[in-house]
C-alpha cells in the first residue's frame, strides 16, 4: 500500500532499496536526501503527524503513536503544541 501511494505521489518515506529500484530507474520514483543528512537522524528534524479516522475507537499502537509524537514534540525546539 505504501509503495503504490508513494507511486501515486501522495507523499514522501523510505522504503527498502529492491522494492523501489525499478521504480528509480524508470524515474517514476526520486530519491530524496536533505543537505543535512548524515545518513542518521542526528541534526535533522523531520514533520510528523498522525492521522486517523475518526469514526471508531482508537487503538493502542495508534495511541501510543499519538502520545509519542506529543511527547517528542515537547522537546523539539519550536514545535507547535499539539491539539
């Protein structure tokens, strides 16, 4: 599902190298590597939201992804508070 929405330039993310090589190839797919990459995370900030349907209960993986981003929001420096 991922690697069709990415196909489908509905966003951006990472995948493993064999599953996007032909799409590379072709040019349907481009790989993106910000200037400050240092092939880790240190020194990179990367957005990240969570999104979910509303409709229904929440379950614990996505809670515990909501409490982990708004924890680690809290202490990235200029972060907006979340909701």
């Amino acid at each position: 599902a991922k690697h069709a929405m990415l196909r489908a330039g509905l966003g951006y993310g990472s995948m493993p190298a064999h599953m996007v090589e032909a799409d590379l190839a072709a040019g349907d797919l481009v790989r993106i590597v910000p200037a400050e990459w240092d092939g880790q995370m240190g020194g990179v900030t990367v957005p990240m939201c969570l999104a979910r349907r509303l409709e229904g209960p929440t379950g614990p993986a996505t809670q515990w992804m909501a409490e982990h981003l708004a924890l680690v929001s809290q202490n990235v420096r200029g972060s907006a508070p979340l909701p």
